[in-house]
C-alpha cells in the first residue's frame, strides 16, 4: 500500500533552534512530492514541488530535500511565526488524476520565543 | 484576488439529516478537488472535478456522498443520511493547470458535525 509517513509528530523548538522534519515514503512510483504548511483552523498552503531525488528547494528559513526514500523541511533559526502543522504530500504516477495526493499525518511544529 | 471560499464554515447536522458544502475556485481556475480530513488522520483526496465534469471519484464513498461542479455556481459536496463518523473538515482546493505541480489553492474548510 502506498503511504507517506511523517515524523516527528509534534516537534517543540526554542526560537533560533535549527532542526528537520522526517517524510518518508512507501510509494511505487514518485511524480512528485509536496511540502504544505497548516495553521490552525486553516487550510493548507502550498510551500514547495520536489521532482527528483537531489532537488532541493528554499524559501526564507525553509528548505526541502528530497531523495529516493524520504524527503527533509530543514527550519533554520525558526521564528515564533514559524509555528504549524506542516504537511508531505505524494503524488503518484500509477495513473491517477491530478490533484489526488497522498498527505502524511503532519508534523506539528511549535516554535518558543 | 479572492481565495477559495468555502460555505457553510461550520455545519451541525442530526444524523440522518443531508449536509451540502459549497465551494468558489479562485477566479480563473477550472479545477477543483474535495479533501476530508478526520480527526488524528491525514488529508485524504475524495474527488476531481472540472466543470460539468467529475474526473477521478475514486476516493469518494460508494453511498451517501456526491459532488458537482456546474457551469454556473459553486462545486457542492453533498452527503445523505449523514452519520456520526461523517464528522470531519472537508477542504476544497482550486487549481489553473491542467498538467499537475502538487499546487494546489486549499479554501478554509467546513467543519462538518454529526450529533
């Protein structure tokens, strides 16, 4: 069965902390994979695409790699505003559609000043 | 440019009972996606749909659960009969593409709950 795990499930950090979070998958067949950020009571915002294994991505104190097995969100110095749920996504090229992404459960960051 | 909007935010329905959910793409987006997310689970993708068209229902329920997006108006999710494990968020997501990147514009949801 195809999965998409992600760990830590919760991760507390003090403000300039640098750590990684875990997405690890079981997938025959990667399209793509899809970081995604979630505040409470929102819905998910796209953070960044990875197509292939050694492509990494970066975004202020954000950054994504990704390869073979797992993918990494490296968070360096966070901030207090860098604080929620930050989402892995698969997308599959067995056939499926578009848009039919496989979500991990989540890692809930929390960012202490 | 607005977002995805997304109505009712929150819904209290009695079991049995029909609930509709509605959602707006973004302006100038012509597909659109329904997610459910129930309590300490993922995601989960329930249906593609482009207008007047539904392109991947595979991960929607066989009963009780339909979606449509027609050419005017808003893509309704609609669940019969509703029953207490149908108490979840659902999210509706819009995209401009028709090739695939994984970005996909999600709405704030609607609270969906079962007494």
């Amino acid at each position: 069965e195809d999965q998409v795990t992600q760990s830590p499930e919760a991760l507390r950090l003090q403000e300039g902390e640098s750590s990684s979070l875990n997405c690890s998958y079981t997938v025959s067949g990667l399209r793509g994979l899809f970081w995604y950020r979630q505040d409470p009571g929102k819905g998910p915002e796209f953070l960044f695409t990875l197509y292939s294994a050694g492509e990494e991505k970066e975004k202020e104190r954000l950054k994504a790699t990704l390869t073979k097995k797992e993918s990494f969100l490296h968070i360096t110095a966070p901030k207090p505003e860098d604080s929620a749920t930050y989402l892995c996504a698969a997308d599959l090229n067995y056939g499926g559609s578009q848009g039919n992404l496989i979500f991990g459960k989540g890692t809930k960051l929390s960012v202490k000043p | 440019n607005a977002g995805v909007m997304q109505n009712p935010r929150h819904l209290v329905r009695r079991r049995g009972q029909e609930a509709r959910l509605r959602c707006s793409p973004m302006k100038g987006h012509s597909h659109v996606y329904w997610y459910r997310q129930l309590p300490e689970e993922g995601l989960k993708f329930m249906v593609y749909l482009q207008k007047e068209n539904i392109i991947d229902e595979s991960g929607m329920p066989k009963e009780r659960f339909s979606a449509e997006f027609p050419k005017e108006g808003p893509s309704i999710l609609r669940i019969q009969q509703v029953v207490r494990g149908d108490s979840a968020a659902y999210f509706c997501a819009s995209s401009p593409w028709s090739e695939n990147t994984g970005e996909l514009f999600f709405g704030e949801g609607s609270r969906l709950t079962v007494l």
